[in-house]
C-alpha cells in the first residue's frame, strides 16, 4: 500500500485520548481560522472542535509517515513533509506555522503522547496491513468456509497434532526472536536437500507452538542436524527408531525457562516440548521428510515427535555435557544426539560408584541387542540421586564412562551367532576375542531427572560412526 | 476477512521429469549394477550380471559407500555417462 497524499499546508495528527491534544484544541481551532490546516485524528473524527478533521483511524496516515508521538505538526509543501515539530511547544509551532500569539494561557512546552500508529499491541497488524514485512513466502490462502485447522491437516504440514496457524503476524513476532536476517540460509535440510532461511525456520516455529525467544535454539538444532556428521537423511531413512534428540547446555536454559528436573523427558514444559517439535516440523516441511515416504522407521519413537531437554547442569557432579565435548565453558549450545526412546535404570540399593556403574554396564549391554557391539552409541541420562553418589565418591565423568568401557569388554563366546542359542550375533571369527560393546566415544553421560527417585535412564542411538550420525554440538546464536 | 497463511513448505514444484525410453533391447547395451553396500547385495547382483551377460549386455559394478546416505555426485554422474541402463540392489 503506498502512502496517502498529504495535503499542502499544515498538517496535524492528533488522538482525544492525549492530554495534550485536548490541551492544543483550541490552538488547532485559532490556526484553522488563520492559515491552511488539516488535522488527522487517530480515534475520533469529531476532534478537535472548530477544526477540519481527517478519520485517520485506520492509521493508514500515521503509520506512512512514521509518527511516533501525538500532537506532531508537519509543514507540507507539493506533497512533501518539510519541517515538523512533535509535542506542545509554542516557539516550534510558531514558528512551523508562521503566525504568532498562538494559545496565549497555555504552558510554553507539555510532550505528547504515544502515537497509535506505534502502539505495540497494534505494530504488528499495521506492518502487515501495510505490507511493510520482510516475509517472501508464499501466501496460502484459505477458502471462506475452511476450517484453518483442518487445512494445515490437509495440507499435510501436520506431525499429527494440531499446529498453530502461521499467519504472517506470527511469523514476523516469531522473527522478533532473532537477529538474523528472515532471508539467511540455515541449511540444506534433507531428504529434499532444500535450502532452509531463517523465515522458513520461524514459520515452522510458530506452527510447533514457539514463543520467540525459543528460535535460537531451533535454529541451532536446524543447523546442527544438517550436517554431514549428524547425517539427518540416514537418521530419517534409516528403519531403526531413533530421532534427533536435543541436549540443552548454558544460560539459555534458564532464559527461555526449560525444564532438567522432574518429568525432564515428559510433557508439560512448553520450551522443551516445542522445540523438538518446530525441529521435526522443518525436517517434514522443508526437507520434504515424511513417514511411509523417506521417513521409513518400523516402529519410531519419541524423537520423531520432539525430544528436547535442558541438563541440571547446577546439581550436576560433572562440567556440562556440552564442556565435555569440546564446546565453550558457559556457552549456550544444542547438542544433538541420534536417540530412541529413554528406558529406566532402576538400582535402589548400590551405594558405591562401583556397584552403580556395574549397574549402568549391563543394562547398556542391551542397548538394541546384548549380542551386538561396537555399532550403536547410548546417551545415559543419570539422575541426581544417582549422581550424588557420583560426586560423593569423587568419580569424574571420564572415570565413570572408562569404567563402562572396562565392563563392556565382551568374550566373543558370548556374542557369536547361536551362543546363547539365539542365531542373532557375531560371526564365528570373534569367539577367541575380546570385543567392547562401544566405540570410545560411544557413552554420552548427561545429569538430568527430578531429585526423587535412584533412577536413571538410557537412551540407546543408532548406527554410530561414519556409517550412521555422530553427535553434533553446535552454540546458541542470537 | 480473508485469512492468509505463510506456507511452511520449501515451494519447491518438483515437474514431473519425462522417463527415457525403454530399451529395445539389450544387446551391445552397457547396464549399471548399482550395490548401495546393505549386506548380500553382491550376491544379488552377481547372479543378475550373469543373467544380463547371457542376454548380450554389458556390465558395469557400481558401490554406493554406504547405504545410509545418498549416492555421491561423482557416482551419480559417472553411472549416468558410461550406461543405458542401471539397476540398483536393495538386500539385507
């Protein structure tokens, strides 16, 4: 929409809801009999009296040239805007106005208002009405009598759930969240390989349920897991369950308020829920990753929904997961991880990190077959009953995950196919050797869980290595 | 009022790509066997290779280095210049 012209003279914009607009009225009166004037009034076409008023209540005027503050007076001269002066102040208007002795009783100075046109409850509509928003998408646009629920259903851009309807109003509140600019590429998300912009991560964001400060996190997850180490085109493709789970480290997990503690895997914080949820809507939408079609898991699992938890990193034994693979102490960083769903270690009666990380090692060993090594990684999330005993006896992350690697050292006897007299297993070569369960950096060990409970969880990845994803960790912009 | 969406999708329009013509024949024509390295893939291939070698066709092996991502581009291209034909094998 383009600018309404303005007529030459003096222009005023005004509102009756500003002290000071009812303070100048009668000035606006004695200039409408003196000199050539036009008053724009935000909210009543009847204000001010004794004036030649223009409805500006659809802001149209206001918001084109840019007034900030009610009264503002503009000198207009063919159609352009040549001085102006904002506020009550008897020597500017005079002088703006060329005449003199104008409202002789009132103060020399009194500021304005806030013009409507940049009322923050209303900014937003404007740009949009305006067609002031960097938005380049395209515009679907619903029938009359289509329920916009159900359209995004069949459209196909729902993960099942119910989405919350991006109109360009939300999307450009939920670009408010980012200094980046809408048009910057994020990624190349697969399996499409189509180019990913920051707008397109916000559209998706609102959809999951965002608020704006959570898109950070959701672009960094974006970037993160279309790498070439993360591999999100196996992960997708692959048959097994797993999904991109998202590990939260820094300050950030306070700032936007997520949840490390009880129920951290559960429902009902929205931080967490959503943004594994706006993660997998950009993998379904942009990338084009869908189940039944690239997406062809057996079963699945909860990371195919959303899987996004902080760490406790305050009541934790050991530095952040995110310090001990290599990132910025204090830095705010995603780390994500190829996961399926977490699967409960009880032990209520070990008391020394000894008999807890025996515990740990044969529960680990079945992570997805126990006669299968040296394939899968395993996230192990312990909770803080179990990592009090942890940080009581002094054991550091590394002395717990190198006594795991010593316990899963495996005799091939017991993994070889019919041992055990199950056919799944190792070929017959191993039997004389010794084989580990994982690869050396195949146990993540993250501190999480609510403070109640000696319990801690697994969450068993897929192919690990070059052949299938490796965790990636990547800082939290702006 | 009429409500507008932002489409959340890539846009991309894929048209539908026409398909070469089938082979007349196989005779003098060089076929690409594709293996996307899932275990017994050879096994598959290999008897398919003597079954297109009786038919009079050439024969080119082809490996993806590994099933869980897309063949490289070099791959792709190198297959696409040197055959009339590919057949790629999914085992287990």
């Amino acid at each position: 929409m383009t600018a309404p012209p303005l007529p030459d003279g003096i222009v005023a914009f005004v509102k009756r809801e500003c002290p000071t607009c009812e303070l100048v009225a009668p000035v606006l009166a004695d200039l409408t009999a003196r000199t050539q004037i036009c008053v724009y009034s935000q909210d009543d076409p009847s204000f001010p009296a004794g004036a030649e008023v223009v409805d500006d209540a659809g802001l149209a005027a206001s918001w084109h040239y840019r007034i900030e503050a009610v009264p503002t007076l503009l000198r207009v001269e063919g159609g352009v805007e040549k001085e102006r002066a904002v506020g009550w102040h008897r020597g500017e208007w005079e002088e703006l106005c060329r005449v003199s002795g104008l409202g002789p009783d009132l103060p020399e100075t009194r500021p304005g208002c806030g013009s409507l046109s940049v009322d923050p409850d209303r900014a937003l509509e404007l740009a949009v009405r305006f067609g002031a928003t960097p938005l380049r998408s395209r515009r679907v646009e619903l029938a009359s009598r289509e329920d916009e629920f159900e359209a995004m259903f069949a459209r196909g851009w729902s993960d099942g759930l119910p989405l919350v309807p991006p109109t360009e109003e939300r999307v450009v509140a939920m670009l408010e969240g980012t200094t980046r600019a809408p048009d910057e590429l994020v990624a190349v998300v697969p399996p499409d390989l189509a180019p990913c912009t920051v707008e397109k991560v916000a559209v998706n964001a609102v959809m999951a349920g965002c608020l704006p400060e959570f898109l950070p996190v959701v672009l960094a997850a974006v970037e993160a897991v279309c790498t070439d180490e993360f591999n999100m085109h196996g992960l997708l493709a692959t048959t097994m369950p797993s999904g991109p789970v998202i590990v939260v480290n820094g300050p950030v997990r306070r700032a936007i308020g997520m949840n490390s503690g009880k129920n951290v895997f559960g429902q009902g914080n929205r931080a967490n829920s959503t943004i594994g949820r706006a993660l997998q809507l950009v993998v379904r939408n942009v990338g084009g990753g869908r189940p039944g079609d690239v997406d062809r898991a057996a079963h699945g699992g909860p990371a195919k929904l959303s899987f996004c938890f902080a760490e406790d990193e305050e009541g934790s034994p050991w530095e952040p997961l995110s310090a001990s693979l290599g990132a910025a102490a204090g830095a705010s960083t995603v780390t994500l991880f190829p996961g399926e769903g977490p699967r409960n270690v009880v032990d209520q009666l070990s008391r020394d990190p000894e008999s807890l990380a025996r515990s740990f090692a044969v529960n680990l060993r079945s992570v997805h077959h126990p006669k299968l090594v040296m394939a899968f990684d395993a996230m192990l999330a312990v909770g803080p009953e179990h990592g009090r005993i942890f940080r009581e006896a002094g054991w550091s992350r590394e002395r717990l995950t190198g006594r795991l690697h010593e316990l899963l050292q495996i005799p091939g006897s017991q993994l070889v196919r019919g041992a055990d007299g199950i056919a799944e297993g190792l070929p017959e070569q191993v039997r004389d050797a010794t084989l580990p369960k994982f690869r050396p950096d195949g146990i993540l060990v993250v501190h999480c869980g609510g403070g109640a409970g000696l319990f801690s969880c697994i969450i068993a990845g897929w192919v690990g290595s070059g052949v299938g994803s490796q965790p990636v960790v990547r800082e939290i912009g702006t | 009022m009429t409500r507008v969406l932002i489409d959340p999708t890539s846009e991309l329009n894929p048209t539908a790509r026409e398909r070469l013509p089938r082979l007349a024949s196989l005779d003098g024509r060089t076929v690409g066997l594709l293996d996307i390295s899932k275990p017994r893939g050879d096994l598959f291939l290999d008897r398919l290779e003597q079954r297109l070698r009786e038919r009079g066709a050439e024969v080119k092996r082809f490996k993806k280095p590994t099933f869980t991502k897309p063949a490289p581009v070099d791959l792709r291209q190198q297959i696409a210049t040197s055959c009339d034909a590919v057949i790629e094998a999914l085992a287990d």
